[in-house]
C-alpha cells in the first residue's frame, strides 16, 4: 500500500502527471502517431502551466486550507498532549552542526506557544530520519528547536521511526498510550489536517486539529496569472494531500 500511495501521489502531481504525458508523446511520435503524440504533449504543457498559476495553486490549497482556519491560542481547547507532525524542520546532515528551518516550522513555532499557554503539560514530536542524509531524527532537530523556544526538555517525548503520516499516527499512539494521553491537540500545517486527523483519530485518539502555517495570502489579480514555481510546489503539495486521503480510504 505505501509504494502504490508514493506512485499514485508521483503520477498525479503536476510535474509527474506533465512528465508522463511528455513521454507518451514522445513514444507516440516514435511509433508515427504524431497528431495524438501532438495533443498529448500540449495537454502536458497545458496542465503543467494551469498548476504553475497562483490563481489555481491558491483554489486548491484554500480548499484544503479552508476546513481548518486559524485558531488563536486563546480559542484553543485544553487537551493531554500537543503532538507535533514532522514536515517543519530538516535535520543536520552529516559533519554539519545545525538544522536548517524550513517554511513549515511554523508547526514548532506554534506548539511552542501552546505549552507556554498551558493548553497541554507534555508535547510528542512525531519524525523519523534518512540515515543516508540526517545525522538526526527529525523529532530530534525540532526538540532542539523547542528547547530554544523555552519548552521544558522533561515535557517533551520523541517518535523517531516514523517517515510518513501514517506512521505518525501509528508510532504516536504508542507513546500516548503509554502515557495514558487520549485528547491531543494535533499541530501541523493547514493544508495537512484534513488527512492527518483520519489517520490519528483512526488509531482511537480525541484529535482537535490545531493548523498553522496558512499559505494562501491575498494577492493583486495580476500576479495570480503569472506562472511561479512556488505555486507549482503548493498545487504539488496540495494535489499530494487529496490522493493520499482518497488512496488511504
């Protein structure tokens, strides 16, 4: 199930879906079947632009992004335990000294401002590691990272094995379990909840999602119909969450 996921999310994603269609016109044209190799390669170019355009890229991601708006700290319920997603923060490879911070963390950021407003005594940070570029788990590099923002080292326990969402959930539960934690507050970025809380809440667990890092920001109609690459990897990452819900259903 998890290859056929990673395929199904390859094949689907705007750059995937444009490769693929690239290279069935060229094996068409190959084969003299050029006036279908023809269209096939304007649809790949065709869905590769619509995806790249701000306009499309801010639809999907706000239809995503829509169900979980944001909460301010205030308006959140108290609940066991904070459990935090990886996605935020890459760990230190190899011989290098820090963690670079990527434009999830506001995942850490954010978790970081809940235990300080005492919505939940403990925090679980949720990521495994790439042996072949991480000198850490990536629950290590953001308990770094949350130390720095004040969180009590003693309040903060590690799931290291996990490298998807799944496996979040499943090696969480163990941890809360163990702890007696059943109602989590569950951070992650806004495009992200609508999956993620299926999967916790499908391992028995009381999920309030609590979303952060919104990316949809209102913009001058003119630069929503230029092409940019950043819309490209939103529409990517966006397109990603969709089939990973329906391939997991």
């Amino acid at each position: 199930m998890f290859v056929f996921a990673k395929l199904a999310m390859a094949v689907t994603s705007p750059l995937g879906a444009s490769l693929l269609g690239g290279l069935l016109a060229l094996l068409l044209s190959i084969v003299d079947r050029r006036r279908l190799a023809f269209w096939f390669g304007v649809l790949a170019l065709l869905w590769l632009w619509f995806w790249s355009l701000p306009a499309a890229s801010n639809w999907l991601r706000g239809y995503l992004e829509d169900q979980h708006p944001l909460m301010m700290v205030q308006a959140v319920p108290q609940a066991e335990a904070i459990v935090v997603l990886g996605g935020g923060v890459a760990p230190a490879g190899h011989g290098e000294p820090y963690s670079n911070l990527e434009s999830g963390t506001d995942r850490v950021w954010h978790a970081a401002r809940l235990f300080h407003a005492s919505k939940a005594p403990r925090v679980r940070l949720t990521g495994g590691n790439d042996p072949d570029h991480g000198a850490t788990s990536e629950a290590e590099a953001m308990r770094q990272f949350m130390i720095e923002r004040g969180v009590s080292d003693r309040s903060i326990v590690l799931e290291q094995r996990s490298r998807n969402t799944s496996q979040n959930a499943a090696y969480s539960a163990e941890i809360l379990a163990g702890a007696g934690d059943n109602r989590i507050l569950l951070v992650t970025s806004a495009y992200h909840p609508p999956r993620a809380k299926g999967l916790f809440e499908a391992q028995g667990l009381e999920v309030i999602p609590v979303a952060t890092d919104h990316e949809v920001l209102s913009r001058p109609l003119w630069r929503n119909l230029l092409p940019e690459t950043s819309a490209l990897d939103g529409s990517s990452r966006a397109i990603r969450e969709i089939v990973g819900r329906l391939v997991g259903r």
